[in-house]
C-alpha cells in the first residue's frame, strides 16, 4: 500500500527514546496520511536505532524517513537541514513539531486546514492567542515564556502572541522564499527569526489555538543560552527590519 502524501512532518529528537515511537505512530494513526521526518543529533540513547527498526516495517517504509547528524547542533539548523530536505521532494506543506507530546498529533490537521482550505501561508500552533493554554509547566517557565513573547511584540510590532511556539504548518513557498542559509539563531530565537522574517516578506500567519503539555518523559533542553540568544537576537531582528531586503513572494 502507497502512502502518498503532501505533507512532512519534522521531528528534531536527541534522546526521545521514551517518546519517539509513540510519537511516529500517533501521527500515523490520523485519518490524513502524514509523512515523518526525524532529524537526530547523535542520541546516544539509540533513538535513532527505534526509528530506523520502525522504518524496516512495511507499513511505514515508504512515509518515514531518519537524518542522523553527529552531535548536537541545536534546533534551527536541525530544522533548516529538514527543510532543504522536504524541499527537495514535492510536499506542499512542511511542518514543525517535537517529540515530546507537547504539541498533540491531533492539532496536526488544524493546522494543515488553516493553510490548504483557509489559505493561510503559515499556521503556528499558539499557546496565548487564547489567553494561556499551558498545562504542567512550572509558574515560572509559563512567565518566561509569555513574557517573552511579548517582549518581541514590543520590540519589533509584530504582532503574533505566541513568538516561540515551535509547532508549525509552513506552505512550501514559504520555505522557498525565506533565504533559509540567512537565518542565524540556533536556539528558540530561531522561532521567533522564522516567524518574523515570513511576516516581514508578507506572507499570510493565523495563530490556530492549541494547548501545550508539558513533557512527561525524557529531559527538558531548555537553557538560559537559549534565553540570552533570544534576548538579544530580537533587538537584532528589529534592526533587520529597519535595514534589510527582505526577498518577494513569488
């Protein structure tokens, strides 16, 4: 049986062993046929080795697919070597997502509907255009978290709630357009860069309502590191906006 699909989800893991195969199987358990693509980054709790035993099974040979990295080398340039990827290929709509079960499967096809029936060019799962929709973070990392999402709203005018989310439907041009070996964070600044450069070129951003659950198994990645990149990175972006040529959709 062919599992033809428009669509690629990608999954940036370093140690998900707890998580990765249930994550694979919830998003192929949706009634839209998702494709799957693992970034790894050298886990050395052989994450790579479930998704690669999973990937010699017949029913997911042909929709699920490993890029093993070695070492860490942070989550923006998991997700652009991911992009490059889809991008060689014909999917239309190219999605971000973590192992975790913090963003669920199930909000994957809202996401895809608010970009291929509503037209949308990006959709962002959004934890506070609802107000806060966060379940089992500790008070502080919620603050944080909100805070600074509305530290880049104040600094650079743009005005998406949820700057950080990580949980994402680009359309393919999207991707195309953005002159991906320009973006420079690393970090969760690469979120927010993302977001801002596609609303800077013009393209279309719904915030679709999801809540976040925080992980139950396996280790958080969160660092001050992160924080400070993002930080200072968005007077950077702000500048950017000022002084750069952004390219045009085409």
């Amino acid at each position: 049986m062919m599992h033809a699909s428009d669509s690629i989800v990608i999954i940036p893991t370093y140690n998900e062993k707890e998580n990765i195969e249930k994550i694979i199987r919830a998003v192929f358990g949706l009634e839209k046929c998702f494709h799957i693509l693992v970034i790894d980054d050298g886990s050395p709790d052989g994450t790579a080795a479930i998704v690669k035993g999973m990937m010699a099974q017949q029913e997911f040979s042909d929709r699920l697919f490993i890029i093993e990295r070695s070492g860490k080398l942070g989550l923006g340039t998991a997700y652009i070597t991911g992009f490059k990827w889809a991008l060689e290929r014909d999917y239309g709509y190219i999605f971000e997502m973590d192992a975790d079960f913090s963003h669920d499967p199930n909000d994957l096809p809202r996401l895809y509907s608010a970009c291929a029936d509503e037209g949308y060019d990006l959709a962002i799962g959004s934890r506070y255009v609802s107000g806060v929709n966060v379940v089992n973070w500790p008070i502080g990392r919620v603050l944080m978290s909100y805070f600074a999402s509305k530290y880049v709203r104040i600094v650079t005018g743009f005005q998406v709630h949820d700057t950080t989310a990580g949980f994402k439907c680009y359309k393919r041009r999207v991707l195309q357009t953005i002159e991906l070996d320009k973006i420079r964070f690393k970090g969760y600044g690469f979120q927010i860069e993302m977001k801002y450069t596609a609303y800077k070129i013009g393209f279309k951003i719904k915030e679709v309502p999801v809540i976040f659950v925080n992980r139950r198994e396996g280790v958080s990645k969160m660092s001050g590191g992160i924080f400070g990149e993002a930080f200072f990175g968005v007077m950077r972006l702000r500048w950017d906006g000022w002084t750069r040529k952004y390219p045009r959709i085409y």
